[in-house]
C-alpha cells in the first residue's frame, strides 16, 4: 500500500513535553509559536494597513495605533482622523461621514472605545441608543443593539437585559447581542452562562476554527462568529481564538467586521503575558536556546532518532508547538468529511477506460468538490500511482494535444503525486489533470486519492479505489 495521510498534533509546551509524534522515516517539521501577547501582534499590524475611509476601517487603523503603543510599547503615532465627522446628529455613529447612522456599527464601536479618549461625544451617543429604545423603527432586534450601546457606556440596563435575555422571539444573532451587553456591563458569569446555553452547543469545531453555521446567509453567520469572538475573548473561554480566526479569514462580502475582532483582541491582551518568550531544546545533535519576539515563529526540522531525543527546559512564558507528519494509514480508517469530495477517471486517447496497453499515455482527472459547510482556502489533493504506471513530468517533449488544461504537481514522490487545490474552485481549470506512462504489464490496485485541508488535517475525504490492467 502507498496510501497515507498527512497529520499533525499540538502540545502546550512544557518541561514533561516528550514523545512527541512524527514521521517514522524522514523528517518531522515542528512549529513554535508564542501563546501570549505575540499571538495577536500580526492582526494588529494587518489592521494598520486596511485601506477606505469607512468608520470600521479607519477606526481600526486608529484602535490598532492604540494597542500596539499600550502593550507592545511601540512608539506609534495616532492615525490622524476626525471622527466627529462620522457621528450624526442624532448622535449615533455612520459607516461614512455623508450616510445615516447605524444602530449595530454604533453600539460596536461604543464597546471598542470604552476607556479609551476619543474624540466624540459620549453624551451624543447615548441620547442616540435611549431614543432607539422607542422609536419607529424600533423592534426586537434595534433594543438588543440598543441596550448593548447603552451597556458599553456604563448605563444601567442590567434588569431590562435580564427581562429580555429569554424572549423566545430573540434571533440567534439578537443573542449575541444581549450577551455581549452582559459582558460590557460587568455580568460576566451571566454573560458566560447565556453563552454556554445559547452558543456553546451551537459550534463547529474544526481546528484551527471555530464558528456558527446555523443561519441561512453566510456573512450572517460569519458575523455572529465574529460577535461571539468579541465576548469569548473577554470570557477566556477555550474557543475564542478559534472564533476570532475564522471571522479573520473569511470576511463577509458585504460587512467588515474588525470592530469585533479587535474587540476580541483588545479585551484578550491584557489576560496574556508581555515580553518575549523562550525555551531550550535538546537532542542527541543539538543544544539550543531560542526567544521568540512578538509575531516571531521558529521551524525546526528534525530526523528520526534526532526526534526520539528531543526534551526542553528553561520554559519562559506560554508556547505552542505543533509537529507537522506523514504517516501511513489505511483508508479504512479515514474519518471522512461530507462537505469534501474527490473523484478520479483515467483516459486514453479521449475514452475513459481502466484497461491499458503497453506503451499508452494515460490522463488521469481529480475532480475535488466543496460543499457548504467545507473550509475555505488551500487544499492538499494526493493521488497514488498503480505501479504499473509513472508520472509523466516533462510535457515539454510529451504529444499531449495543445490546450489542455493541465495541472503541475506539487510533489512528486515515486508513485505518490501531490497537487494544490483552492475552494471556491478556479473556474479556468476545475479539475486536476496530469498524465502517466505504462510500464509494467500486470493487474494493479489503485489506491484511492486524498483530498485533505491544509487549515484542518482531519477535513478530508477520499476517492473509490480502483483496479487497472495493464495488456
């Protein structure tokens, strides 16, 4: 059998971490990363560089220039913006200096800036979110945002979120707001509690993500993910890191949603360390001391009996290292993912068939397909070679008719042949294409093809094997 799978497994890294598990032949990539305020260095700097002149988008730049100065002592300078000049006269808060108010964008922001001096006026704000209470437009959903505004201003709304927090007509999306309200007034049990009961249950947990996948449109429940990272955030609970890095990586088409997420950060740094963190590892071969430094990440490499060696010590802050392995497997142990597919069909000369010749150029078509529940972003497609055939690598001196769309393998491993795939799909070239030459006379199994996220190891899903001949 050539069949395997790629794996990976995370450790809190300690003094006891050993035995960690890799590769049995070759090498095994092993990842450090800071767990503490370093984690959330990246984010930030990436939010300095969005672009527009929307309120969540030069807000951010702003509350980004705020936090790297107060915990990663960076002399920054203040993103110079006016933002009375997105406050209404109503006193709420607009996506753009010339458009309405938004009542959801206002509360958001009203949380975000809690404690902090900035430049408008407070008074505004809160006569603003009291008259959202009861005017027209005013339904279930504009008193939850309304009441949240109100809670990040240190208004006493407490009773009214208690009174309402178990109306059975609140939307998903409603509680999340009511409690974040919870959690921005001080009622952080209450808020933990309602989330528990309300959210908890209501995860997808696929590592590195989590999110909510429960209401129909998807910015909508990319917007939920993000609001629930907000509150975790401040909660400490296990998954808002999750929450937090899905909302991240899969913006919603039509809203931005970094007041959430620096939200999430803004209310998760002061619960990590500062400064850099460190460790020493040893092996057999080596004897080092390494610092990681804010968004710094340290790869190492390590053989077999190198790997069988490693201990650590002199452990200073919280770190996270994750071994990266190829093993082998049997598809009969694969835990499939229905929202993956893979299909694959050989052809010759145009006809698809599983019977050869000696001398045939075989093409060999993977099919991926995603459905709605799968990740999005880069996938690994891996198919495995009958022995009688060989990759062919050199389309430059091979008859395959012009304008074929074809793929180039990302690796090639005697008979194991790796491929890079992307959901959404690219509409140029839907299907993988690659060709083999025959070689060996004979009947052959074909181990079924893999197609596995890079984001999460246990996403996958494999093809039908299959049986060739070879005449």
């Amino acid at each position: 059998s050539y069949f395997t799978k790629n794996s990976s497994q995370y450790y809190d890294l300690s003094s006891s971490t050993d035995n960690v598990q890799g590769n049995t032949k070759g090498f095994t990539e092993l990842l450090f990363t800071s767990q503490e305020r370093g984690k959330l260095y990246s984010p930030l700097i990436s939010y300095l560089w969005s672009g527009g002149i929307r309120i969540d988008q030069i807000g951010s730049r702003y509350m980004a220039d705020v936090l790297l100065n107060k915990y990663f002592e960076e002399d920054r300078e203040f993103n110079s913006i006016e933002l009375r000049q997105y406050q209404t006269q109503s006193g709420g808060i607009a996506l753009l200096p010339y458009s309405s108010d938004d009542l959801a964008l206002s509360a958001q922001f009203a949380d975000l800036i809690k404690g902090e001096n900035v430049d408008i006026s407070r008074e505004g704000l809160k006569d603003y979110f009291y008259q959202s209470l009861n005017d027209r437009k005013a339904d279930l959903s504009r008193v939850v945002q309304a009441l949240y505004g109100l809670a990040a201003l240190d208004e006493p709304v407490l009773v009214t979120l208690q009174n309402i927090k178990k109306d059975k007509n609140l939307t998903l999306m409603d509680k999340a707001y009511v409690a974040l309200a919870l959690g921005t007034i001080g009622a952080k049990e209450e808020a933990r509690i309602y989330y528990r009961e309300n959210f908890k249950p209501k995860l997808v947990n696929k590592k590195p993500y989590s999110y909510i996948d429960e209401l129909k449109s998807k910015d909508d429940n990319v917007v939920v993910t993000a609001l629930l990272a907000n509150l975790a955030g401040s909660l400490r609970e296990p998954e808002a890191d999750g929450l937090a890095t899905y909302a991240r990586e899969n913006p919603p088409k039509e809203t931005l949603v970094n007041f959430s997420l620096l939200g999430y950060i803004k209310k998760s740094l002061p619960q990590l360390k500062g400064g850099d963190v460190s460790f020493t590892y040893k092996t057999n071969q080596k004897n080092e001391t390494k610092t990681l430094k804010k968004n710094e990440v340290f790869r190492l490499e390590l053989g077999t009996d190198e790997l069988n060696t490693l201990r650590f010590e002199n452990i200073n802050g919280s770190i996270g290292l994750v071994s990266f392995f190829n093993r082998e497997a049997s598809p009969d142990e694969i835990t499939k993912d229905d929202s993956l597919g893979i299909t694959r069909k050989y052809y010759v000369n145009g006809r698809l068939t599983n019977e050869f010749n000696d001398g045939d150029l075989v093409k060999i078509e993977l099919a991926s397909s995603f459905g709605g529940r799968a990740l999005p972003g880069l996938y690994q497609v891996t198919d495995y070679l009958p022995s009688g055939l060989r990759a062919v690598t050199r389309y430059n001196i091979t008859p395959i008719q012009t304008g074929q769309c074809i793929s180039f393998a990302s690796m090639i491993e005697d008979q194991k042949i790796t491929f890079l795939d992307w959901n959404p799909k690219s509409t140029y070239c839907p299907s993988i294409f690659y060709y083999a030459r025959v070689v060996t006379k004979g009947s052959y199994k074909a181990e079924p093809a893999l197609i596995q996220s890079t984001k999460n190891l246990d996403s996958l899903n494999i093809s039908a094997p299959a049986q060739i001949n070879i005449k």
